[in-house]
C-alpha cells in the first residue's frame, strides 16, 4: 500500500518550489532588465580666473578664447571673469581657492613679484615644458624671461608687454590751450612742469578738471604715485623703494627726499582742486572716458587705455592720445597664465598654455589691448600711433618693472599703499594740510614696510637685477 507522504513534507516542497520561483525569477529580473544608462563621460572644461571685464580688455581676451575653441572644440571655458581691473579684487579670492586646495586650471598673474608669492608659497607647477615646445626662449626678451623664471623654473606663459607710464590727454584741449607750444612734449616734462600745466589748465579752464583720477578701486592713485616716482627719482630710487632696498628706518634716507617731493605734489593736486571731484566713485576705465569727453584734460594710465579708446571708437588726436611719461623709461608689466598645483584638468591648462604663447595668440591679443607682444618675433601692425613708438622703446629705452602690477613689490605692500595714498587724498580734500598729511603717510608706509616683511622679500637679489639700462 503506497503511504500516503506526510503533511510536513508537502510544504517542504512548496517551500522549495517557493523559493525556486523567487531565485530564478529575480535571476531572470536581472539578466533581461534595461540596462542603465552609461555615466556620462567627465566634462572637458577649462576653468579660468582672470580681470579683463573693462572695454578693450574684454575683447581681446575673447579673441583668445576663440582661438582655444577652435584647437579644442570639445572643451568648455568656464570663464571667473572678475572686475575691478589691476586684479585688486581677483587676487584674493585666488589666494582663498589654492589655500583651500581648490585651484583652478589657470589664473592671470603678472610676471615679478606677484608671480614669485605663489611660487614661494609652492602653489605652482613649473611650466617649462611648454617653453621648451614652443621654442619661447629664443622669442622672449631676456629682462621678461628673468621675471617668469624662479630658481630654474619658468612658472608662467606671458602674453604681452604693457607699459604703466604714459600721460593720456585730450589732444582738443592741449590745442585749445596751447599747452605743448608752451610746456613743450610731455615726453620731456618733470614733475614741476606736470603740476604747472595741470594750474596752468584750471586756471584757462575752471570747467574741467585737468588731472582725472579713479579711487573705487583704489590702485589708479597708487598707479599715479608709482609713475610720477619713477619720473621724479628716476629707475633707482623707483626700485628701492617699490624693492624695500634702502634705509627705510632712517628719514633722511634719499629715497625719502624724492617719496616726499612727490606726496607733496599729490597732495597739491587734492588740495588745489586738480583731480576731478567725482574719483572715489570711478574705475580706471570710466576717469580714461572723461579724459576723451573733455571732462578731464590728462590720466597717467597703462597702455590698457589705448584698447580701451579703440573698443569704444575714440577719435585718435581729437578725443585721445598718449606720450610715453618719461620717454626715457619705460615701466613695464607684463599679464602671463599658469598651471597651479592640483589643478583639475592639468592637460587642458597646458593646451590653453600653449594658445597664450602662441604667436597667433600674441597678434590678436596684443592689437585689441593696447599692450605689444611679449614674442619679439611677432610683429603686428598695430592700428593706432602709439604703439609703434612704444614698441621702439621697449627695446630702447631703460626698463623697470611695475609695482602696482605685479612686477617689483609685495602684494601686502602695494594694498597698504592704495589705503594709505586714498586716505592721504581723502584727508586733504577734506580739508587736512597737505605737510601734515603727507608726514603721516610717510609714517604709515614705514610702518607698512617693516609689517609686511618687503625688504626680506627679494633677499639674494640686486637693484641691478631689476634695472635694464640704455
Ligand atoms: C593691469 C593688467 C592689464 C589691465 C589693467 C586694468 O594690471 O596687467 O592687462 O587689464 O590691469 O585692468
């Protein structure tokens, strides 16, 4: 007699026939579902940090961004453009993004000291390399190429050379008043003659303000102060000081002598009513638009200027022109690229590394700027009158580099200055005697030198170093 199978041994097998179901059918699941879709591949971006938002300036940057597009289609630009010009607003949101070990791919940075702070501070790659590739050694000028190497390294790509010493005016009210006929080329004025025309000017032209000025952001006076130094003490007392290399704790140092002279002339302006009353509210671009409305009649400047004219339709002689302030010396700056530590698509920076170095790169840039190039094979013809001569005297005339822009002093050095000339201003416009004023600027940049550590900065090298005589 077959026995019948027990009840427990029946949901055993419907257990198993359960858990069969369940395995095969989540097997079955797996094996025939959709397949996800594909994680997209990682971005191609260059990420970018630079100041140029200013007319002239934006221009010719894009002019570069388009010959990158080109090589590199695939690649998207994630522009950080960031105004206020001279990168006084841009350089401290740099410092904060390499010290949180967040760089971007590239930054703009002027070749000298400002370029050295990030090396010093070991946030940069070398990019020798690419100087290699590019055969930039042979192309580049040596008194540039001693300002983008540090210990044996290049650590920057330039893209042009500017120059920060030049007297823009407006050629309409020089005819009108006669001024050159009367005070001859201001290639050849001294800072006597440059206080004389600017009374001489208010006295013909109660109307208008004869030295324009820009204290928004605080630089274009500091930028004033750098030029008329270097006019009235010449290259070394410019490097000494803007170097820290003098006796800076003794008052009757010589260097003293000629940084008083030349408070004393800022503080006549402020006092006599030469600079125009509405500087604390303008950029540097909007004190170059008073100057070519007739508004002001001169702007000590960089040649920035000239591309700013030029993208707003100027008309050279009649509404802008510029002289070289002195002629003899031409201060000299110079906006170049890197590839921090860390950065996120290293391989992208170097391909933007070689845009900026290339000679295609250079012309574009350099015609719309307002600069020339830093490749000396390079030659374009440039659209305006005054480029030509500034690019005979780059290679003629003795060279220095530019404080404010990078080029000879500490960063914490040039800020201090920008407070204590814009408070220098201030006060005496409010009313504070010019002696005492400038008594205590001097005191204050003393201060400013020791706090800063700037005579320890450039330790190992000379006055010499900074200084191309001819
Ligand atoms: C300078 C820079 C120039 C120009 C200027 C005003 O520091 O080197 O290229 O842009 O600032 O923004």
């Amino acid at each position: 007699m077959a026995s019948r199978a027990p009840a427990r041994v029946w949901a055993y097998v419907l257990i198993a026939v359960i858990v069969t179901a369940i395995v095969v059918g989540g097997a079955m699941y797996f094996l025939l579902r959709p397949a996800p879709p594909a994680p997209p591949p990682p971005k191609k971006e260059l990420i970018i940090y630079h100041w140029w938002t200013a007319g002239g300036e934006k221009e010719a940057i894009d002019a570069v961004f388009a010959i990158f597009k080109e090589r590199v289609p695939e690649v998207v630009i994630s522009e950080n453009p960031i105004a206020g010009g001279a990168g006084a607003v841009m350089k401290p949101v740099i410092w904060q993004l390499l010290a949180a070990g967040t760089p971007p791919d590239t930054f703009q940075v002027h070749a000298g000291g400002e370029l050295k702070e990030y090396v010093d501070a070991g946030y940069l790659e070398p990019v020798d390399d690419i100087w290699e590739e590019l055969g930039l050694e042979e192309v580049i000028p040596d008194t540039l190429k001693a300002i983008c190497k540090f210990g044996d390294h290049y650590y920057a790509v330039p893209i042009n050379v500017h120059r920060s010493n030049i007297l823009w005016y407006n050629p309409t009210i020089f005819k009108e008043l006669g001024i050159i006929e009367k005070f001859g080329d201001p290639r050849e004025w001294d800072l006597k003659t440059f206080i004389e025309v600017a009374r001489y000017i208010k006295a013909k032209r109660p109307d208008i303000s004869p030295v324009a000025v820009a204290t928004r952001n605080k630089w274009p006076l500091t930028h004033l102060f750098e030029v008329l130094l270097l006019l009235h003490g010449g290259p070394e007392v410019h490097v000494k000081f803007w170097a820290g290399m003098f006796n800076y704790k003794d008052p009757a140092d010589p260097v003293w002598k000629a940084v008083r002279e030349v408070l004393v002339a800022i503080g006549t302006l402020a006092k006599e009513g030469l600079f125009n009353p509405d500087h604390p509210e303008l950029t540097w671009d909007e004190a170059a638009a008073k100057v070519m409305k007739g508004e002001c009649a001169m702007y000590i400047m960089g040649d920035w200027v000239a591309g700013y004219y030029m993208a707003v339709e100027a008309k050279y002689g009649e509404e802008w022109s510029g002289a070289p302030f002195p002629k003899k010396v031409f201060i000299l700056l110079s906006d170049c690229f890197n590839l921090p530590k860390g950065a996120p698509h290293p391989d992208i920076a170097a391909e933007w590394l070689r845009v900026v170095g290339s000679a295609e790169a250079q012309e574009k840039f350099n015609v719309i700027k307002g600069s020339i190039t830093a490749r000396i094979d390079v030659k374009p013809e440039y659209p305006d009158p005054y480029r030509p001569e500034t690019a005979e005297d780059f290679v003629k005339s003795s060279l220095v580099p530019s404080p404010v822009h990078g080029g000879l002093s500490k960063e914490a050095f040039v800020t201090e200055m920008h407070d204590i000339l814009t408070y220098m201003v201030t006060a005496i416009e409010r009313g504070v005697e010019v002696e005492s004023a400038v008594d205590s600027a001097i005191a204050q940049i003393m201060g400013a030198i020791e706090r800063t550590g700037l005579p320890e900065f450039w330790t190992g090298y000379t006055i010499e170093y900074f200084i191309t005589k001819r």
